[in-house]
C-alpha cells in the first residue's frame, strides 16, 4: 500500500516504522530528517514528480511517499471485548471516515466497525486520519444486523444517532456502548433505528439541516466517552 504526504510520513516514521517496506521522496529534505529515514534501514528511491504523483493518483504527496505493510483490519470478535465501539453504517467518503477515525481516537474510543460498505481506500483512510487508523482498531463487517445482535448479546447499549432522538445531553452513558453513525445523505436505516436501545442527537441552537458527520461524531464521542 502506498501512502503520501509528510504528516503520514513523518507519523509512521515516528510511530510504525515497523510498517514501512521502501521510501520514496521526489523532493530534497534536510539531513536531519534524512538520517531518521536511513535509519529504517529500508530502500531509498529517488523519484521525478511525475511519477510520485502517479504513485499519489493525483494527491498532494509533498515529496513524501511511504510503501508499506498491507492493512491488517481487526477481527470482529476482538471488538466485543471492548467498552465504547463506534460503528459506521454506510459511510463512503474515505475523507469523513479518515477524520471520523482520526477524532474517535482522540476522544477515547476503543473501536471501530465499519458496515454496509464493500470495501474502501485505506490509503486514503490512512492519510485523512493523521495515522491514526494505524492505531485504532478497525473492523470490516458488511452485515449490520449480526453487528448490532452481536454487540447487545456482549452486554453492549446501542445508540443511533437521528434527528428524531433525545438530546444527547440529557442522556446518561454508563456501562459499554455503541454509537451508530449513518451516511450524510441518507442517515441510518429504519431497521437500524428499530434495533437500537435508543436514539440520540445533536440539539441545535440555531436552526440549520446538519452537521458535517464528522463534526457530529465529534461532538457524540465527546458527550459519550466519560458517562455523567
């Protein structure tokens, strides 16, 4: 898998260089840097912009660019042994998935399920989450249903979130949850809604349609990651 740009790059130097199997720069970078690069032990190519940008797609590589391990997701049944999962129910922009990831690690949760989705770009995923996608645990798992009857039969509280819900502020969380995030422009379907415990919501204070899905599960992980 290839990955570009020098956040990503200098985050896995940092954090995974266990990851990292060659390097390629199109750019001349100072020496200090360049040694941390030698010391990975891993080759060194030097390459024209034209074909780090076709290495990138077209993406703002930086000079920057990294092959490494391929992706290993986390299996399934891993994820029940944790407290707080965030389960993202048809989501496709890599972009909103990439800052979802990046933002639930922040805020403490220990999981993420990704459902109703064939497959993604995870080198774009691993770009937009700042790494962080290389630190969090993150499960593929098409059928939602078996995810959803799984979890609660592991002792889980399922929280979908819809326009219809309660305030999130007024909700206690205690014990181990689940936060259910649906696509931006379709929201989570009935059956979702029906098989969760209960649904929640962002209580605006000016009127307006909604929030960006990444803001809102900013905002959701936030209210939800300590209980009151």
């Amino acid at each position: 898998m290839i990955v570009y740009g020098k956040q990503i790059f200098l985050y896995l130097l940092e954090k995974h260089p266990e990851l990292v199997e060659e390097v390629y720069l199109s750019k001349e970078i100072d020496k200090k840097l360049f040694s941390k690069v030698v010391k990975l032990n891993k080759e060194i190519k030097r390459v024209d912009n034209k074909k780090a940008q076709a290495m990138a797609k077209g993406g703002n590589h930086q000079g920057f660019l990294l092959k490494i391990k391929e992706f290993v997701f986390t299996d399934f049944k891993d994820i029940k042994n944790r407290d707080f999962v965030l389960v993202l129910a048809g989501l496709t922009d890599v972009g909103n998935i990439g800052a979802i990831i990046r933002t639930a690690y922040s805020l403490g949760v220990d999981a993420v399920v990704i459902t109703m989705v064939n497959s993604i770009n995870l080198s774009v995923v691993a770009r937009t989450s700042s790494g962080a996608v290389f630190d969090m645990p993150v499960c593929m798992f098409k059928d939602i249903g078996t995810v959803i009857n799984e979890l609660k039969q592991s002792s889980f509280k399922i929280y979908a979130a819809d326009m219809d819900g309660d305030d999130v502020r007024d909700v206690d969380f205690t014990g181990k949850r689940v936060l259910i995030l649906g696509s931006e422009g379709e929201g989570l379907p009935n059956r979702v809604l029906k098989s969760s415990d209960k649904k929640i919501k962002i209580n605006m204070q000016r009127e307006f349609d909604s929030l960006n899905v990444s803001v809102a599960c900013a905002i959701l992980c936030d209210r939800m990651r300590d209980g009151k």
